[in-house]
C-alpha cells in the first residue's frame, strides 16, 4: 500500500500546475454534467450510474474511470457546506480519463456529492465568489444524525441502531461492491490549516501528506484542531481515526444516539485506507501570543452568550421541527461541549500557545455564525410568510 500511495502521489505531483486558477466551485448540477460529459467523451473507458437516491429524491451518481484492479473511491460534498471537493472532483475526473498512466493498475470512481438535498441548501453561496457574509446567511450544515458519512450503523443497547438515509446506505452498498484499495473523502473548513485523518498508520505517509499541503503553499499546523483533539498523532498534522468505541456518542434525547459509525469504520471491514483531507477556504494573517489560561476562560463566557442568543432566536420562532432548528440546535450542543473543553483547559496552568488560541479563536467564529444563519433561516424559510424575530 505505501508503494501504491507514493507512486500515485509522484505520478500527481507533476499535474498541480495544470489546476485552474480561479475558477468557481460547480454546483452539483453542473459538476454531473461535467462528469457525464467526460462519461460520454470516452464509453469504452468511463461509465455514469445511478447507484441510488437522496431522501428527496435527487440522483446519486458515480463516474467509474478504468478497471485496474485497485480501486480507489473519491467522494466529494461528504458535508453539504464543504463544497471544495466538487472542484476537486471536477478537475480530477477530467484528469485521470486523460491521462493512461494514472489508470495505471488502477480504477478510480467518482461520487460527486453525498449529500445532494443540503448541497441544495447552500447552492446560494457555494458557487458564488468568496464572501462570509453570504456564505453564512445561506449557510446549512445538517445534525450529526443527519449527516450520511456519519451515521453508519452502531451497536447500541444490546442492539443495532441504524439511521435510515438512503444516502448512506448508498454509499455503503458501493463500498461494499468496490472493495476499494482507498477512500478519498474531500472535506474542507472555513478557516485555520490544513489537516488530515487516516484510518491507520501507513509507513512514510504522513510525511508526504505534509509536504503535499507545503507545495500548495498551505503548511500544516502545530496544534490538533478541536475535530480531532485527543485522537492519535500519525505527523504533522495527520491524525487516525480512533474506532467508534472511542468516540463519544451524544444522546441528547437519551432515546437514540446522535451519529453512528463513519465511512472510514465501514470501510475498514475491506481493508481499505480511507485518507480524510481538510483544506480551509479563508486563510488570515492574524497570529496569536502565547497567553494565559484564562484567555480561554473568557473565550468560553463569550461563545456561551453567543448560543444563549441563538437560543432565544429558535425560541421566538416558535416550536416547530425542521432540519435548519435541528441544526441549529445540534451545533449549539456542539459549542455546549467546546466551551466545557475550554474551561477544563483554562484549569490547567501552562500558556496556551498563540496556534491553540487561533483555533479557539476559529472555533467560536465559526460556531455562531453557523448557528445564528440556521436559527434564522429557520424562523423565516421553513415557515413562510414569517419575518426573522429581531
């Protein structure tokens, strides 16, 4: 597997130039059509399939480039507001159909968008030019339980808990069939550096992985970001997923658990290597000292008052259940829980470094903006005809 990996690393390396510089990100629509058309360039070499449907009805498609005995499986949108893997996908499909030498022993298969329903949600900015202020009025990001790359079936009180998307049983069911060699699930985050999650140690990886993110001029960081706080270190910024037992479930109901397994659990039963990349969007100059512990302390009051008034937006809205309340509220019960990390952490006496300020930093901006444009755009497009409470 390290040769296979190291070969498809140098046979890439030469091919980052030819990546446009600039070009908008597709929307969903535009990217199948994209990866039809190169399906329909070339019907001894490509195939385009439906291998199964969103809760909406809205197609899953995939595009299988070669039949080398390796497969590799490349999923784009593993989360409707990381819209990056859809260009990635775009330029990569186009790329490998052109190229024979990186079909090389090798097929590759091409999942667009997981989760086609909340891509449609975020269609407003996804595709525009770079703007915060529209990227987080529009912006939607589903719960937890709702998420298909999470919620992969768990054993749970003496039994088996499954959550039900077709999406994910989709994608399952093409793992299964594939028994990929590799799963590439292309995510993305608005701010801080780049990182990355394997599903288990390869020898030499984690090295080339960092000096992938240095040849594009996004070095990794010192410090684990609050995704993968307390999971095991690989290198620089490569961290491995820790098996579902390790993680924690939130059972905020106390009647089902609020994610399940991931794709990278399910895959492991293959003995796939399922290799996680996160890129940010926005890059900042703002660097931070070393400062006290109870610079986090006062971070933490912060956030807490932020949800408190996000809290009161899905109030004065009124009860009703959409998927913008539920997310709303499941990241609230996310920022619940970094907060009480960071007040544990503010208890320890040693300085927090200026890169795990910046993080903390990112954590909340991005935590209530996200909750303040769900609890709003849940007040007024899930119920139509209402006015945003003020």
């Amino acid at each position: 597997m390290a040769d296979f990996l190291s070969g498809l690393d140098d046979a890439l390396a030469g091919y980052a130039e030819l990546v446009p510089a600039g070009e908008l990100v597709p929307s969903v629509e535009a990217l199948t059509g994209r990866l039809r058309e190169v399906a329909r360039r070339a019907p001894g070499l490509c195939r385009m399939r439906r291998i199964g449907s969103s809760r909406q009805g809205r197609a899953l498609d995939v595009l299988s480039v070669g039949a080398g005995r390796r497969p590799v499986l490349v999923v784009g949108g593993p989360h409707p507001n990381e819209p990056v893997g859809y260009a990635t996908i775009a330029f990569l499909a186009e790329l490998v159909a052109n190229r024979p030498e990186l079909r090389d022993g090798m097929s590759w298969h091409f999942l667009p968008c997981v989760d086609p329903d909340g891509a449609a949600l975020n269609e407003k900015w996804t595709s525009a030019p770079l703007d915060l202020h529209t990227e987080h009025r529009h912006f939607f990001r589903p719960a937890l339980a709702e998420q298909p790359e999470w919620t992969f079936p768990i054993p749970w009180r003496g039994g088996v808990h499954r959550f039900g998307l077709p999406e994910q049983q989709a994608l399952a069911d093409l793992v299964d069939e594939l028994e990929p060699a590799a799963v590439v699930s292309l995510h993305n985050a608005e701010f801080g550096e780049p990182f990355f999650i394997l599903s288990r140690d390869v020898p030499g990886l984690a090295a080339r992985l960092a000096a992938v993110a240095a040849r594009s001029g996004l070095p990794v960081g010192e410090a684990a970001p609050s995704d993968v706080a307390g999971w095991p270190v690989l290198g620089a910024g490569v961290y491995r997923m820790p098996p579902i037992e390790e993680l924690v479930i939130r059972d905020h109901d106390r009647q089902a658990p609020t994610y399940g397994a991931h794709l990278t659990h399910h895959a492991a039963r293959h003995g796939s290597l399922t290799l996680l990349p996160e890129v940010p969007r926005w890059h900042t100059a703002t660097r931070f000292h070393d400062s006290p512990p109870t610079t986090l302390t006062a971070l933490a009051r912060a956030l807490t008052g932020e949800s408190e008034e996000v809290q009161r937006l899905l109030e004065q809205a009124g009860p009703h259940d959409d998927s913008f309340a539920r997310a709303a509220a499941d990241t609230l019960a996310v920022a619940d829980s970094v907060t009480h990390a960071w007040l544990r952490r503010a208890e320890d006496t040693t300085p927090v470094t200026g890169v795990e300020l910046a993080e903390a930093h990112y954590a909340r901006v991005v935590l209530t903006l996200r909750s303040t444009a769900m609890a709003l755009r849940s007040a007024t497009e899930a119920q139509p005809g209402r006015a945003a409470p003020h």
